[in-house]
C-alpha cells in the first residue's frame, strides 16, 4: 500500500487568489455548508445569471463537485480534511468530508456528460501519476485528457471564490465542446517529491501579460493555475485576448509539457528533475505576480 492512501491529510479545496486585489479581499462572505461551498447565483458574473458556465443554456442549474466524485476512490484513506478558502496568507479554514464541496454552476448536461466525460477519462492517467509510477510514456491521447482535466479543475475550482474568474467564457465553452484546453492554453505536468503530497490543492488567478513589443494590456489577458495530486502537478497557463503564446518559465529539462501537444513524441513520466517543496513554493508564489516576457 502507498503511504499516499495511508496518511491523515489536508484538503485545500480551491484557492483562487487575485493578483490585483489588496490583501483580505479573498473572501466570500455568503454563509457556506460543506455540500454548497458558494452559490455563484449570489456572485453573478455580469449578465450570466442562472447560465451555464460552460454552455449557452440559461435555466436550472445542477451542483458540480470541485474535485471529482472518483477522487473518494483514488484517495479512499482521506475522510475527514481540513478545507482552505481565500487568502493564504490568513486562509479560512474548516472541517470536511473529503471531497465532497459543490457549486451550483452548470447545467444537467455539461455536469453530467460533458465533464463527467472529462474526468472519467483523465482518470486513469491521473492515478498513474499521482502516485509516483516513474516509468511509461504519455501517448498523445493520454496528454489531452490530461490537459483538459487540469483545465477543468481551475474552471470549477475558480467558482469557490465569490468574484475571481480567471478562466473566461470562451476558453470555459471551449473545453466542454472540444474536450480538449483552448488553444491559447499551455499545460506542463511536474512530479513533485515534496512532504505534503498528500494534500490535494488548486489555485488560479487572472493575471496580464505582454511579450516584447507588446504594450501592456489594460485588461486581465491571460490565466496561471496549478493543481496538486499526490505526487502529480498540473500547471497551467493561457492567453485570454487571442494571441498564441506559450508563457510558463521553462528550464529545459525540468518537467513535461503536454499542451499543445508536441507530436514529435510521447513524453516520459517523470521528468527529469522533480519539484521539491522549495520548487513547489517558488511556483505557487509565482502565481501572485503578473509576467512579463
Ligand atoms: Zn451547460
């Protein structure tokens, strides 16, 4: 048995943090339940109230789990967690079924074909890495779905927080119809080997962006986002405003891009170097600064 499914562990159900707003902005204010973490019917975005965040229909909308409901098979030690909301720097903390946190944003349709479509199929990859198997090759099918999980993730995730939606409508659609990121998105995989592989954890933010040349947007133009699963790290980084451009730092050698996909040949798992706890705080902190390249 991996120490994986054995250990107590912490839950960070969705940090959504905003790299414009001052500190103690983060969080929601709606009294939550565990099974209703934030009703995004409170917190509309401009004219999409009671739409479907990842399709055009507008009507009764269904509760989709922040972390897949599998997630109770692939982690079936974790029971009880601790879960983490707003701003790390004095988060909100309480007590959860492992999880088991919804958000009430989608339709019967997209929650249950399209993502579930999304997930079921990312599924097998994602236990395969999340737990540190170190040999094998990511056939190009294999790093689709995972870049449309990792996608998917930052998508739901994001509705945790009562305003921040780095991942736009378009690039939302996008997934759903094609099951796939936007093409504007940017995927890597890390293996970290830091001590608190056990916790699961999604965190996003909008940011701006400009390559050289470029004058500086004055809207938000671009995403980062980053999941943690087990010994999995998804990390992911798109352009909102229609411009291609990969923009995540890349040491060579340091971990597997998988979108878009480079179809010179399948990528190896693990990389070659990992992330270790430091790496992964570097990451993390990244996310709270806007890039420019
Ligand atoms: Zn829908």
């Amino acid at each position: 048995m991996t120490p994986l499914l054995g250990i107590e562990s912490v839950l960070l159900a969705a940090l959504i943090v905003a790299a414009f707003d001052p500190p103690g902005h983060f969080f929601f204010e709606v009294r939550f339940r565990v099974s209703q973490l934030v009703d995004p019917a409170l917190h509309r975005e401009r004219g999409e109230s009671q739409r479907c965040a990842f399709c055009n229909y507008r009507g009764k909308l269904t509760s989709e789990h922040i972390w897949p409901e599998r997630f109770q098979t692939l982690f079936p030690e974790l029971k009880m967690v601790k879960v983490q909301h707003g701003d790390p720097r004095s988060p909100l903390e309480f007590d959860a079924m492992a999880f088991t946190g919804k958000v009430r944003i989608d339709c019967d349709r997209c929650n249950n074909i399209k993502l579930e479509t999304i997930e079921r199929a990312a599924m097998p990859h994602i236990k395969f890495l999340a737990l540190a198997i170190h040999a094998g090759v990511l056939p190009f099918d294999a790093q689709r779905k995972l870049a449309a999980f990792g996608v998917r993730m930052l998508a739901v995730g994001q509705y945790t927080h009562t305003q921040l939606r780095p991942i736009p409508r378009h690039h939302r659609e996008h997934l759903v119809l094609n099951r796939s990121p936007h093409q504007h998105t940017e995927v890597s995989l890390w293996a970290y080997y830091g001590p608190n592989f056990q916790a699961p954890q999604v965190r996003g933010i909008p940011q701006k962006v400009m390559l050289p040349g470029e004058r500086s947007p004055d809207w938000i133009n671009a995403y980062r986002g980053i999941v943690r699963i087990g010994h999995l790290v998804i990390e992911v980084a798109g352009r909102t405003d229609g411009r291609p451009v990969v923009f995540l730092p890349k040491p060579p050698g340091t971990f597997v891009r998988i979108w878009p996909i480079d179809l010179r040949g399948p990528q190896v798992w693990a990389p070659n170097k990992s992330m270790t706890e430091v790496g992964w705080e570097q990451r993390v902190a990244d996310l709270d600064r806007a890039i420019t390249l």
